[in-house]
C-alpha cells in the first residue's frame, strides 16, 4: 500500500539504523519507519534500540 502512495522503494520495516536516513531522505519526511524484529530488544542484530532512540531525539532537537 506504501508503494501506491510513495513513489520511493518501501519495505515492511527498518533493518538498519541507516534506513531512517533513507527514507526521511526519499520521503522528504512525510513516511515513519517502524523497527520490529531487527531491533535488539526483539532477538534482532540489525538494530539497536538505545540508537533508535538517541537517533530520535536529535532528530526532534532538529524540528525545534
């Protein structure tokens, strides 16, 4: 459904920290990306939630 809408690439969730600057990127912002079973927190190894979090916080540092 995400591809009807953004002519971007998608995939059902983040693998990578370095995904969220892709699709920020791709989406001029407009898209949130979720991180299910890669997170750390999760079993996963593709993503640490401690980033995901610091990641989000100097991103909103950004907006205001």
């Amino acid at each position: 459904m995400t591809g009807d809408v953004v002519v971007a690439p998608s995939q059902p969730g983040g693998k990578a920290l370095s995904d969220l600057d892709l699709v920020h990127r791709l989406s001029n912002g407009r898209v949130d990306l979720t991180f299910g079973s890669a997170l750390d927190i999760f079993g996963g190894s593709g993503v640490k939630y401690a980033d995901c979090v610091a990641y989000n916080a100097a991103a909103m540092r950004t907006i205001t």
